[in-house]
C-alpha cells in the first residue's frame, strides 16, 4: 500500500510550470516518490463502514469483496481509494484489514453515485 501526497503539495513549489503540474504524486512505504494520474476521492466515514479481513482466496481480489458487500464486483475500485491501495493486483494480502464504506456513502445523498 502506497501513502498519496495532496495535489495542493503538487500544484505549487517544484513542479510550478511542469507538465506534471496536475498529476499526484505517491510515495511508497521506502520514501520513494512517483508520479500518478489516480484522482483522490475523500470518502467521509460513516459509522455504517464495515472492517473486512481479507481471506484466503480473496487476496488480490477486490472484486470479490466488492460483490460480497455491494453485490456488484465493479465497485472494486472504491474499496482501493477507501483503502489506498494503488496496485490491487499486488497490494491485498490475507489477513490485511480493508475499511468497505457504507453503501449509503456511495448511492445515498450526497453520495457520488447517487
């Protein structure tokens, strides 16, 4: 799992008149930055999110997780931004805890897919 930096961070100082300007930048767990075009999306917590431990059979494997809560596998993608996961294909180990927001934070008001 990566930490992302803000893209305020990115917008000003060294990357001012880049081509790079608008792009974030993450850092992994060694300090080592890199750029990439993922958007943020803050997710408020809710006290509906749920906690799930990954199991044997699920790691790496965000679309069955995404079915088991919002019974559609498609939605893998916001567990990866809920959790900061840049590689879902490498990053989701068992026994690794994910946060899965409410589904009322997706389709409810105010949600992004409503």
């Amino acid at each position: 799992m990566y930490d992302i930096e803000r893209k305020e961070d990115i917008d000003r100082g060294e990357y001012k008149d880049s081509r790079y300007r608008n792009l974030q930048i993450a850092v992994d767990v060694k300090g080592n930055r890199f750029f990439t075009t993922r958007s943020l999306i803050n997710f408020k917590s809710s006290p509906k999110d749920r906690v799930h431990e990954v199991k044997p059979g699920e790691q790496n494997r965000l679309d069955l997780i995404a079915y088991k809560y919002y019974n559609n596998p498609t939605l893998w993608w916001v567990i990866t931004y809920a959790n900061n996961i840049l590689d879902p294909m490498l990053d989701v180990e068992v026994g690794d805890s994910l946060v899965i927001p409410a589904k009322s934070t997706l389709y409810g008001r105010g949600g992004f897919l409503a």
